[in-house]
C-alpha cells in the first residue's frame, strides 16, 4: 500500500518569499561572508580544521591537494571540488593574502591571473601561522556542531589566536550584502587589539596611532587618511590605491618609467595589454614600447618613452586612465553574533577581544581540569609509593585487576582513578628516584591549578595572559609595512600638450556633416584646392588649428558636439572626410548649422551665443562648454515645439557691444548685448524679438560700435549695403524695423546679413556653383527702403548656397 499524496496550496509569492528568505540566511550566514572573530568564512574555516586534522601541518611533510579537497567535501562541505580548491588556493597566494594559511608547492596561479595547476599536480600543508589559528582547539575552545551527515563534528569558530579579519581582510558578495575588508600590518594590528585591552574606550584617532591604515601584499601607495578614518568610524569609507612607478633616465636623452608594486587585485597581464592597447591605438603617443619584465626576484613593468616625452604627464595620464591607480572602498561588514553588521574598526577589535577571552577562559578550565584529575592520580601515586609493601601485599593478595583495585581502595581509601593508576603502575617506576619526580610534579601543578584558578577568577590575569601570547606571536611573525600611506589624495591634473603631440592641421566641416582634419602638408600639396566632397554639398568651416585645440559643432536641434581636433579623422584633402554620425549618433534630420573652433575654454570675456528660428536667443560661458564625456550630443538650447535653432557664435564681450537680430521677413532690431543675461548651457534662453506670424529669425550679427556697414543680401540675388545707424538701437523683445521694400509681388526676403568694411569683397556662390564677386567699395550706401541690385540670376544660375566676405586680410568669414 502506497502512502497517499498531499498536496498544499499555497501562494507563489509565498512560497518564493520563504524560500529565497531561507537560501539568503544561508548565503548570508555560512557561505559569502566572514566571521567577525576568526575572519574566515564557512570553506576557508572547513580547509584549515580538515588540514589540522589530518596532520598536514607545517612540520610535516607536504600532501596532495586533492586528497585535502577530498577530506572537505567529503566531511564538512558537500559542494563543488573547484569551490573547495579556488579557495584553498587563495589561501596559498602571497599577493592576495598578507599572511598566507596554506603553504602550496607547485603553480598556485599568478598575478597575471593564470589559472592555478588541477589539484592533482599540486601539494599543500598549513603555514605556520595558520597553526595559530588552530592553537588549543582540542581543548574545547570553541564550540563544535554535527557535520552535514551526522558523521563527524565541525568547529564554528576557529580560536584564531591573531585578528585575521584584519590582517588577511575579506571579500565577499551574499545577497543583499557585500563585504570588502582590506589587509593591514599584523605587528599594527596586534598594536591595536593590545591598545584596546588596555583601554576599551580608546578613540579611532588613538587607534590609528599604531594601526596606520591598510597595508596590502602588493605593497602600492595609499592616499586618503581621512577615507581610512571614516572607515574605520562608520565601516564604510574610500582610498586610492595606486602603483608605486618610478621615472628612470635612459641613454639618447629618453626617460623610462617603471612599476614595481601594483595596486591590490590588479591583473597585471590586463594592465600591460591596456597600456599597450594605448600606444597602439595612437591615444598615447609618447609611449614607445611597453615590457614586463617581472621575474623571480619582483614584479617589474617597464614603459619606455619617446624623446623629449614627459614621463611624469604619461605616468599621470595612466593614473588616471588605468588600473596604475584604482579606488578601494571599504565595506567592513561581518557575521557578528549570528548577523550582519558593519563592523567598526573598534567593534571589531572589541569582537576579536570577547572571542579570545572566551578562547582562553575555555582552555583554562580545561587545563584546570586536567591538573585537578593529574594531580589527583600523582597524589595518589605518592601514597601509594609511602606504603609500598603493604600495597604490593594487598595486590599480590587478589584474585584479578578489579579484585586488586577494589581491595587497595577499601584498605587504603584510595579513589577508583587512584587505584586503576596503582594497579596499572610499571614496576620500574617503584625506584627511589620516581617519588622525587612525583613530589617535582605535584609542586608544579599545584603552581599551574593556583595560575589557572587566577586566571579564572581575575580578568587583569586573563587579559595578561592574552597580551603575553599576542605579543610572542608579534615577535615570531612580524614583517614591515608593505604599502605607504600618503595623507592626502594627489589630484591628477592632465595637460593635453602630454598626451596629444602640438601639430598644426587644418579642420574642415561641411554643410552635409562630412568632418576631418588635414596635414598642412597635404593642404599645401593640394594649393588649397580639388577639396573632397559631395556635388551638392559646400564647405562650412575651414580653419587652421592646433591638434590640442577643440571645435564645437552645433546643430539645429538645440545639441552641439564638443570634439578634440586630435580625434577627428586624418584624411588627405582630397579625400572625402568622415560623416560626424559615425563619430557621434545623431538623427536622421539632424544638420549643422554652425562650427567654432575652441583653443581654450577658460576664458571668461568669451561666451557662445545661440538663437533660434521663433526668435529666442541667449549666451551662456564659454568655459561652461567643456565637458568630459561627448560620446552623444549635448543639449544647449531647450527648443519649444517646431522650433529650431538658427545661429550659434563666439562673442567677445570685451569688444562685442551690441546685437543685431534680422527676421526672414527683414525686420531688424539692435540692442546692448549687455540686454542678455549670462544663462547655463541647457537653458531656453530669452526672447529676442518678436516675431509676425509667419515672421523667423534669419540672421544674428555682433556689433562692436553699432556703427558699422552691413551688406543685406535678399533670397532673389540682390544685395545692398548699408550704415547700421539707419536701425535705431531699441531694447530686446521688439518687433524692429523694416530693411527692405516690401513687393506686391515676388518681395525679397532675407538670406543673410553681414558686417564688412569697405575694403572686403562678397562672394555670391549658387546650388549650380555660379559665382559672383562684388566688392564692397562698389555698392554705394542705401537706406532702409532699397532693395539693393540684383547680382544673380536665381532662375538660371540656382538658388544661393553660400555667401562669403573675403576681407582685405584674406580670413573669409
């Protein structure tokens, strides 16, 4: 007969709630994280107690790893052979522990983060420290549960007879916590649980006296005092770590720099192919070859430079954009009483305290006991030996062992443990000798059981006895710091002329987006001319500029671009340049309206002025345009619905005055540019003019005096000249004046206005590449009313493309 089913049910959310809950108390408790008196998590505690069991001590020979991760998982940890292994293995390496637990033979892995050996191949033993750990466990120091079968028993704690949580530190992810809890100093940190015992109110400023900070296997340079005393007060804080380099001169005038000590838990084989990735994608042009040359005998990376390359600007560079320097943040968190808890660095100290007070009360009261039941037996033994002939009497008298014992416990009044070491005596010890052993002995545990009972009844004795153990442990293990502290962190300041070698090139964008920059040499090659592009497309900027300058293109969807002259594309000037949507994403309707070329952004007279199609205009810092990350276009002008923008320029404030604002429909207004408050990049900026339905803005002009000429060139071909003081200067949100007569019809409409001298000339160029010139001393002045003359043929020549002032110095504009 079958036992019937049962079938609950329950809801899901129920269920997975339960079962999460539990499978997190699991991970959390007894796998991920450590405990806060031996510093070990479940596996590591499980490797050494299995090891120490097995005999495979440090005095003895070396043992097969495998038979060691077979004792684990077959006795304390039913899981994978390779989550045994890995851990044991971590225990074994000398740059990720700063006292290792277990001393291996064969490869173990490397800072490279080559895999270690299979167990098969590699042997293992406790390292004498890790003998500490495990000092006086057989004398029920700790307590011991049932392992997973019932079979055997396990220790949950180890006695850890040093703070290992501070010494080796921790890592660790469970769910919902995460631990990272660096190495420090033994010698320092056994300072510092010494300092505490003395005084258990001592402060984390008096602490870090004698515990300076965390001092890594690796060795590196520590920056931020004040990250490690915030960790040390809340359990959370932030340091730098960063390689220790040094800047060597080599011959032919070159310099080297060379790494000896890395940041913790940097693979070095990822940094070396990072820092060459570097030097063969051009990003760091002063690196000339990239050697690791570590060895038996250290670590030891050698980067070596080109002439006349500053060593000091690349090592900062690499600082700040490899694992050269890295950020630790602290997250000391630790199973304390059965919980998570971030540990402060006296809660952990005080932690560590309770624990090897617990440890020695415990091994005191052992070792009390064992001398009670000794010298109960030596007691009697000595008695025996005053009343020897009778004893022997009695016992030769007996029938048997129990007859024997049971009739010298009657005549004599021996106890049942007395008489069973009677009867069980060596006839040799019966000498003469053996009764002045015997007193020797019972002198010296009586000495003991009166140090032992102190020591029970006295927390100044106990406390002593820990000190003094603390301090011949300090003596047997102490090593120098490895890792420097250094109080403040360095900021790293990165000049461009470091990184990106100074060279003169020519920048070009056209009107379809196509961006690159040329050699002056290939530009003069080419006299300027056969320049690359597409039939329908025309040059929109073209200037000559520094590779450690930057342009700025900005778009008629509000964005700009911001790109460093030294990352556009290289392409000769013949060649067709590189579409800008291939360097940044843009839309699809996207267009540039405008590029400026930047040499620095730190200049304060300088600011960038914006306007758009429904007659908002604003300006806002220049420096307030140099940003970090461009990987995508970034927002400069808020644009309303259907709006777009129209114009962007750099302004001088020293020498720009006022602003000249013209409407497709050609109205004019002028104003102080002073009417313009300073505003932030991403804002909407305020209204310039105002605008008729149907009315937008065309074209916005900088005026130094307000007492210029203009040229106004109309969208049928016509262009006429003249002096701005026929504008009335008003203030700003007006509707302004007319500039041209208005037709019944076909009327003229505005294509640009410009500023010139007499001396420049106009260029008129059309779709179909038509050309006009007209100079400027030509056009004789007109007022408000005139339509100007008409210099192109719109019907046959195409509409107008482009419109250029060649100035008498030669700088188009």
């Amino acid at each position: 007969m079958t036992s019937a089913e049962v079938f609950q049910e329950l809801p899901l959310e129920e269920v997975m709630g339960d079962r999460f809950g539990r499978y997190s108390k699991y991970i959390i408790q007894d796998r991920a994280l450590p405990d806060a008196r031996d510093g070990l998590k479940p596996v590591q505690r499980r490797i050494l107690y299995a090891m120490f069991n097995d005999g495979n001590t440090n005095d003895k020979p070396f043992r097969k790893s495998a038979k060691t991760v077979g004792n684990v998982i077959g006795n304390f940890h039913p899981h994978g052979d390779s989550s045994v292994y890995d851990a044991m293995v971590r225990l074994s390496q000398d740059w990720k522990m700063r006292h290792m637990l277990i001393e291996m033979h064969g490869n173990n892995g490397s800072v490279d983060g080559d895999p270690p050996a299979a167990m098969r191949y590699t042997e293992a033993r406790l390292s004498s420290i890790a003998a500490e750990m495990l000092r006086d466990i057989t004398k029920r120091t700790v307590d011991f549960v049932p392992n997973f079968d019932d079979q055997d028993i396990e220790p949950t704690v180890l006695p850890s007879r040093f703070p290992n949580l501070l010494v080796n530190g921790s890592t660790g992810i469970s769910a919902g916590y995460a631990t990272d809890i660096p190495p420090h100093n033994l010698t320092e940190a056994l300072d510092a649980v010494l300092m505490r015992l003395d005084n258990s109110n001592c402060t984390v400023d008096e602490l870090m006296t004698v515990l300076k900070g965390p001092d890594f296997p690796t060795g590196g340079i520590i920056q931020g005092i004040d990250g490690i005393k915030k960790a040390y007060e809340t359990g959370k804080g932030k340091i730098i770590v960063r390689a220790k380099a040094e800047i060597e001169p080599i011959k032919g005038g070159k310099e080297q720099i060379v790494i000896t000590e890395l940041p913790f838990e940097v693979n070095k084989a990822n940094l070396v192919k990072k820092i060459d990735e570097q030097r063969v994608d051009k990003r760091l042009e002063g690196i000339a070859d990239i050697r690791d040359e570590s060895d038996r005998t250290g670590l030891r990376i050698v980067i070596e430079l080109k002439k006349d390359v500053q060593a000091q600007g690349i090592l900062n560079y690499l600082y700040k954009s490899t694992e050269l320097q890295v950020n630790y943040n602290f997250n000391m968190i630790a199973i304390h009483n059965r919980r998570p808890t971030m540990m402060t660095l006296p809660l952990l100290l005080d932690s560590y305290i309770a624990h090897q007070k617990d440890v020695v009360t415990k091994r005191s009261k052992y070792d009390l006991q064992k001398a009670n039941d000794r010298l109960h037996i030596v007691e009697g033994l000595m008695k025996a030996i005053s009343i020897l002939d009778e004893v022997i009497a009695t016992i030769r008298a007996s029938k048997n062992k129990s007859d024997a014992k049971q009739n010298i416990e009657t005549q004599f009044g021996f106890t049942e443990i007395q008489s069973e070491a009677i009867v069980s005596l060596q006839l040799y010890r019966l000498t003469n000798t053996d009764i002045t052993e015997l007193k020797a002995e019972k002198e010296e545990l009586e000495k003991s059981i009166a140090k032992l009972s102190d020591i029970l009844a006295n927390e100044k004795q106990l406390i002593k006895v820990i000190k003094s153990e603390l301090a011949d442990i300090r003596k047997r293990f102490a090593e120098p710091r490895r890792s420097v502290i250094e109080a403040e962190i360095e900021e790293i300041k990165l000049t461009l002329d470091v990184l990106v070698p100074s060279e003169e090139v020519v920048v070009t964008v056209t009107k379809d987006g196509y961006v690159k920059r040329t050699s002056t040499r290939s530009h003069a090659a080419s006299n300027g001319q056969d320049f690359a592009m597409k039939e329908s497309d025309y040059l929109l900027f073209e200037q000559t500029l520094n590779t450690q300058h930057f342009i700025l293109l900005f778009t008629n969807k509000g964005n700009y671009i911001y790109q460093p002259v030294h990352e556009l594309p290289d392409i000769r000037w013949k060649d067709l340049g590189q579409h800008i949507s291939s360097i940044v994403p843009i839309d699809k309707d996207e267009e540039i309206i405008e590029v400026i070329g930047v040499e620095k952004f730190d200049q304060d007279n300088l600011f960038i002025l914006t306007a758009t199609k429904e007659g908002q205009i604003k300006r806002s810092k220049l420096s307030d345009y140099a940003v970090t990350r461009y990987s995508k276009p970034i927002r400069t002008m808020n644009l309303k619905d259907n709006d777009e923008m129209v114009h962007a320029s750099l302004i001088n404030a020293d020498t720009d005055k006022e602003l000249l604002l013209t409407s497709y429909l050609s109205y004019s207004i002028r104003f102080d540019l002073e009417e313009l408050p300073v505003t932030g990049v991403k804002t909407g900026g305020v209204k310039g003019m105002n605008l008729k339905e149907g009315d937008s803005l065309a074209v916005v002009n900088a005026l130094v005096t307000g007492e210029e000429d203009v040229i106004v060139v109309t969208h049928r071909g016509a262009i006429k000249r003249m002096n701005l003081s026929e504008i009335e200067k008003s203030s700003r949100a007006k509707r302004g004046v007319v500039i041209l007569k208005e037709l019944k019809s076909n009327p003229h409409r505005i294509y640009t206005v410009k500023v010139v001298t007499p001396n420049d000339t106009v260029l008129l160029e059309t779709e179909k590449r038509v050309q006009e010139q007209v100079r400027v001393a030509d056009l004789s002045k007109a007022d408000r009313y005139s339509n100007g003359s008409l210099k192109i043929d719109i019907t046959n020549d195409g509409n107008l493309s482009v419109v250029k002032i060649i100035s008498s110095s030669n700088n188009e504009s």
